[in-house]
C-alpha cells in the first residue's frame, strides 16, 4: 500500500543579495548604487530587481553588475 505523506512546510528562508547596477537617470546621467534585496528560497533575485526596477520612475537601462549573497543576513521564518 503506497500513501504519500506530503509535509507542511513549517519554516520559510529568507535569503539577502546585494545587488550592485548601473543606470542612467531621466535627464542622461550615469549612476551606480547598491540594494539589499530580500528573496524567498525558490526565487530569483536578478527577476525580484528588475521587478523593483520596473516600478521605480527615474531609472532608465538599468544593468546588473553583480549579484552577492549575503550569509550573515539570512533569516529563518517558522510558522
């Protein structure tokens, strides 16, 4: 007799990237900056920045340089 148990997931890990781009602004200025962005564990963060990036009105061309994990900013969740 075969019966799947399937588990209820009781803790969620919050992962932290620091995400460096470049862009330019409305007015044709070149910029660099950083972001922490917080990502669920089956997500990606390139998709989750440029998400952020889409909504934000001044940012124009935006490009990824690089993308760091974060280990000491991690977090555990328990529900």
């Amino acid at each position: 007799m075969n019966v799947n148990i399937k588990k209820i997931i009781t803790k969620i890990n919050i992962k932290t990237f620091l995400v460096t781009f470049s862009y330019e602004t409305r007015k044709g200025y070149y910029r660099e900056q950083q972001r922490l962005i917080g990502v669920l564990d089956k997500e990606d963060p390139k998709k989750q920045f440029e998400t952020w990036v889409s909504n934000c009105r001044t940012i124009f061309n935006a490009k990824i340089l690089s993308i760091v994990e974060m280990k000491d900013l991690n977090r555990v969740i328990g529900i």
